[in-house]
C-alpha cells in the first residue's frame, strides 16, 4: 500500500518547511523535504530484509541551511563548475557569481539547493510523489531570465524513485540541473564507501585542470584508474598515482554517456554493496554522470542520527550535463531559448544483487 505522510519541520526566513514520507507496498520509504527540494532519506531493505536509511542527511532545517556539501539537495541554477565563472549568450556576456579560484560552482552563493519550493503532493497509478517548483528571477546569481523550475519525485512499487525536472524561462539562459545525494548502501552512518562495487556504461570521462574544470578533451577510460566498465570496487584506483586522481582527490569526474542532449534514457551505472547485498542502478537521459566520492567531507558537520560524516563516507551519482558546456562548443549546449522547455529525467532503482 503506497502512502504519503506530512509532517510540519520547522521554518526558515518565514517560510514554512516540511518532510514528506513516501511509501511503497513493499516497505521502501522516501523522506522528501521543500528546503533544497532534498532527498532527506531512503529506507530500503537488505538480503535479510531489514530497512536502513542509505542516503546521507541531516535530521534539522539548520543542517540544510547550513550545509557546505549539498547533500541530497536539487543543485542549480547550473551544477558543477563554470571556468571565469562568466556565459555568453548570443553574444552577450553574464557574470556569475565566482568562488575563489574564479569558477561558478553548482548555483552560486545561494543556489536552488538552499531555496525553500513550493510543493504539491500527487497519488497517481503510477506512483506516489511530490512536485516541487521554484521561480529563479532574472539575475539570480548573475544567471539571466525568471526561470520557471519543476522538480517531480515518484516512488512506485518497482522500488524506483524517479526524478523528473521541467524547466521554460522567459530570456536565453543557461541550465544544468543535478540531484546530489550521497549513497551509502550499507547505511548512511556505516563509514567509508570504498568498498563498493561500481560498473559505469561510459567509454570515457572528461579530464580536468586544477580547477577541476573539464580541460575540453574526451579520454579513453580503458587502462586508467578511470575505467569502471566492469564493476570494481570504487577504493581500488582512488588514490592512485594519477595526475587526475590527484587533481580530484579521488574522483570528481564526469562520465560521458552520450555527446548529445536527447530524450532516450540509458543505463548510466550500477552500484552494489556485498554486506547487505543491496543494489543500486541509475538511468537517466542526461549526457553525463559526474562521479563524486565524498573527498571534502571532513567531519565537520554532524548528519543525521548525531553522526559526522568523514572522507569518502558517501558517493554521488549526479547525472547532469558537461560541467563548463557554455565555454565548450563541441560539448552538448546548455542553453535554454525563451518559450522551450527543459525537461529531464533520471531513475535511481534499488534492489539486491
């Protein structure tokens, strides 16, 4: 039986915030929140059946808030990284707001993911959910156009927790939208992730400068600590002696799934963990999978459950499109005319190996 339970969380800046429980008929929970439009947690079983939350999180509206990782919020206006942190858009340049090291990263200073939506709660054949939708003005963090944003979450009984974004904006403007969980299969407080297993269905991945922006080439991942077309464990090449291992301290890559936006949906990676047998598998219609192992977590923020998470305690599946796009001709575009529609979808599906 699938059901959907609200409970009143808090507010920030006057604007009330939420948690949303979805469950399926086979137990499964997703806890959903409006700040960050979060995936806050995902209960799924084990092969002896018992449920453990494998996402990480915080159990307070201060965690969001305050949170430097964006941990399993909804990340934009554009994720991952813009070098010179500046777009140009027929023939007119925006400047974005910049980190030090002069890049734009994963929105700016107050991106989509500390942004408290608007949710509708939908039950519908196919499943249970709820729609988040926000309005970024124009000249959100330098980005130009009032962008209509839509995020849709549906659990079904399939175990698959779908996430559908919709976006149409008024002026040309750029668009890169990402969810960024960290996953931790054997449970969101269980230490390090290193020894998953990952398989990646992409022949290449985009290297990086020391900004760790993609430099503009496409490399093979045959022979490097990069190639994960069979599955292996994610701690067997992290630390090798690699210039782009080093460069990400760890991974901090994107994947190439395809060179084109379109609207077929691939396979994009399976993870599984042997403790608990638990499996994970993604598919998405997004050219990229950007890979990141949780090598700037610190132990400086206390997650749920009064854990710390530490270095490599989760990893994030972030399907999007190729980081720098709007410098890089030759990589799929990221702009988004006035009167088109953005739309996207990626598939997180749990289940045992």
């Amino acid at each position: 039986m699938k059901t959907l339970e609200i409970k009143e969380w808090g507010t920030i800046a006057g604007q009330q915030v939420f948690l949303y429980t979805l469950s399926n008929k086979n137990g499964t929970r997703v806890v959903l929140s409006n700040i960050g439009a979060a995936i806050q947690s995902v209960f799924v079983k084990d092969k002896n059946g018992n449920f453990v939350d494998v996402v990480l999180g915080y159990d307070t509206i201060e965690g969001y808030a305050n949170d430097p990782f964006y941990i399993g919020t909804v990340v934009g206006r554009y994720a991952n990284r813009i070098a010179g942190a500046k777009v140009d858009i027929d023939g007119t340049i925006w400047q974005l707001t910049a980190k030090e090291g002069g890049f734009h990263h994963h929105g700016g200073r107050e991106g989509f993911n500390k942004k408290v939506w608007t949710p509708i709660a939908f039950d519908k054949t196919q499943g249970i959910g709820l729609m988040f939708s926000l309005l970024s003005p124009d000249g959100d963090e330098g980005f130009p156009g009032n962008l209509q944003v839509k995020v849709k979450y549906t659990l079904n009984d399939d175990d698959r927790l779908i996430v559908e974004y919709e976006c149409h904006t008024d002026k040309s403007t750029v668009i890169n939208l990402t969810q960024h969980t960290y996953f931790n299969l054997a449970g969101h407080n269980q230490g390090s992730i290193t020894g998953h297993y990952l398989k990646v269905n992409a022949a290449q991945y985009l290297p990086v400068n020391d900004m760790i922006v993609p430099n503009g080439n496409l490399a093979d991942v045959i022979g490097s600590p990069f190639d994960f077309s069979d599955p292996k464990q994610i701690g067997r090449d992290i630390d090798a002696d690699d210039e782009q291992v080093a460069l990400g301290s760890g991974y901090d890559h994107s994947w190439v799934l395809k060179n084109k936006r379109s609207p077929e949906l691939l396979l994009a990676a399976q993870a599984t963990e042997s403790t608990s047998g638990r499996k994970l598998t993604v598919y998405t219609t997004e050219p990229a999978l950007h890979i990141y192992t949780g090598n700037f977590l610190d132990g400086s923020v206390q997650g749920k459950d009064g854990y710390h998470y530490q270095r490599r305690d989760g990893f994030c599946l972030e399907t999007q499109n190729f980081p720098d796009s709007p410098n890089k001709p030759h990589f799929p575009s990221a702009i988004l005319k006035a009167g088109e529609l953005f739309s996207s979808k990626t598939i997180f599906e749990f289940g045992l190996v």
